[in-house]
C-alpha cells in the first residue's frame, strides 16, 4: 500500500498521510495542507500504517 504526505507549511512538523489517492475530501482546512510526496508502507512505522488503514489517516511528528 502506497500513502501520501501533505505538509500544512503554517506547521511543517507535522505530517498528515492519507491512503495514495484519497487527497483530503473530509478535512475543512485542506486548502491550508500541500502535498508533499507518495511513500510505501515499507518506508513508514508499521504503526502509522495500521492507524491510516483503520481511520483513514494518520498525523506524524516530522521533526
């Protein structure tokens, strides 16, 4: 499974990954997030993946 990252650049530590494809359709700000880039689960914590399969996304600490 590949994800995508989106940075919102007001807090860039922070990264939102979403299942690839999905872009941001439920998030009232998505205006403020930019895509960022597409990663496979390999290159992500098994925990982060796990929480983007069972919510739909998941917020990471990019510092």
């Amino acid at each position: 499974m590949d994800y995508d990252l989106y940075i919102n650049p007001k807090k860039a530590s922070v990264g939102l990954y979403v299942r690839k494809g999905a872009g941001l359709p439920d998030l009232g700000e998505a205006k403020d997030w930019v895509f960022d880039g597409s990663f496979g689960q390999a290159n992500l914590p098994a925990q982060l993946g796990k929480e983007i399969e069972a919510k739909g996304h998941a917020f990471r600490d990019m510092d």
